[in-house]
C-alpha cells in the first residue's frame, strides 16, 4: 500500500520533480525488496534452521 503512495512521487514532472523522482524510486525498490525477503527468503532460512535442529535432536 505504502508503495502506491510513492508512484505519483515518481512519476512528477512539475516543480520539485528532479529531487522527487529519485527519492520515490529508491523506497519503492526498498519496499519491494524488503517485501520479497520477509516472504520469500526468511521463510526459507527458518525451515532450514528447524530442519537443521530436528536433524541434530535439539529440542525448542
């Protein structure tokens, strides 16, 4: 949600545009990734370190 309130940010032409346009396009490329990393990349970090326990027999 936060994303789309950034993309008029980016797409500005008017006064104040040249310092808009980066800004807007660097926290839609931070959000997006640090999106993809909390539903992709850390899910799958946590199910390697629980197998990796249960492999061991480390109780929790």
């Amino acid at each position: 949600v936060a994303i789309v309130g950034f993309i008029p940010m980016a797409i500005a032409h008017g006064a104040g545009a040249e310092v808009q346009k980066p800004l807007a396009t660097v926290v839609i490329g931070g959000l997006l990734t640090a999106t993809a990393l909390t539903l992709l990349v850390l899910p799958t970090f946590a199910a390697k370190a629980v197998k990796h326990r249960q492999a061991e027999g480390i109780e929790e």
